[in-house]
C-alpha cells in the first residue's frame, strides 16, 4: 500500500481512538479535541516511525534523491 495512505490512516485513526478513549474516561469539554490531538501525536510518534520513515523515502525518492551542497 501507498506510504502517504497509510500513514494518514493511521494518523486519523490513532486521533480516533484517542478522542474515543478520552471521551469515554469523561473529558467532556471543548478540550476533547486539542487533548486528543497532542495524545495522539505523541502516541504516533512513538509507534509510527516505521511508516514515517517509509514516507520521507518515499517523498526523496520522488523527488530525485538527496542533493548535497
């Protein structure tokens, strides 16, 4: 699959999930989301550097490689 695909799929559904969990621990104010965005990002941080690597080589690969000065 697309590394740019899967990526934001996983991105989207660690924000889910985030959100979902904190929603039903009771965070229940207009902070819900700005809490489970900054969650989430440190969750996918940690578990997804595997498809972070794949899409930054995939992006330098698209774009000719790496150019050294």
């Amino acid at each position: 699959m697309h590394p740019v695909l899967v990526y934001t799929l996983s991105r989207i559904g660690l924000f889910a999930a985030a959100l979902a969990v904190l929603y039903l621990v009771g965070l229940r104010t207009y902070l819900l989301l700005a809490v489970a965005f900054l969650v989430s990002g440190v969750i996918s941080y940690v578990l997804l550097s595997k498809q972070r690597d794949a899409l930054s080589e995939r992006i330098t690969r698209k774009r000719g490689g790496v150019e050294e000065n």
